[in-house]
C-alpha cells in the first residue's frame, strides 16, 4: 500500500496526473485490498507468535503492547506504512 501510495504520488506530481483520472481511481481500487491483506498478514503473524508461546509469546506482547519496538510498529509500520497513504 504505501509502494501504491508512492506511485500515486510520484505519479501525481511529476506527470501532473489528475487526481480524478481513471488510472489514479484504478490504483485507489486496487490500493484497498492490499492494505486489508496487510492487515490480515499482520494479525495471523502475531497471533501465530503469541500461540507458539514461550519467547515468541513475550516478543509479541512487548512489540504491540509496550517497549521501543512497539513504538516502531504503531507509528511506523501502522501509522505511516498503512494508514498514511
């Protein structure tokens, strides 16, 4: 998604593509599954960790709950790769 969002962009502002244009509404149709994949993928991996138990479990918890890395999931991979675009 944010590979389409950069497209769009790039596409927008080199090219001077309107942003009404059928290609910029063919990559929004197309830019709205992929962020519900991504979203998919994301839940079966954590829950996949946290099932798996053990340190898997605790990476888990302490990278969407608390911790340096849980602030580099939800503003990076979240906020900015996701929600952003």
């Amino acid at each position: 998604s944010s590979g389409a969002a950069a497209c769009l962009m790039f596409g927008i502002l080199v090219f001077k593509e309107s942003t009404c244009s059928p290609s910029v509404s063919w990559v929004h149709g197309f830019e709205r599954p992929v962020v519900l994949f991504e979203l998919f993928v994301l839940v079966t991996f954590f829950t996949g960790l946290i099932f798996s138990g053990g340190q898997n479990e605790v990476a888990a918890w302490n990278a969407i709950s608390s911790g340096f890395w849980a602030q580099w999931f939800w503003v990076g991979v979240v906020f900015i790769g996701m929600i952003t675009p």
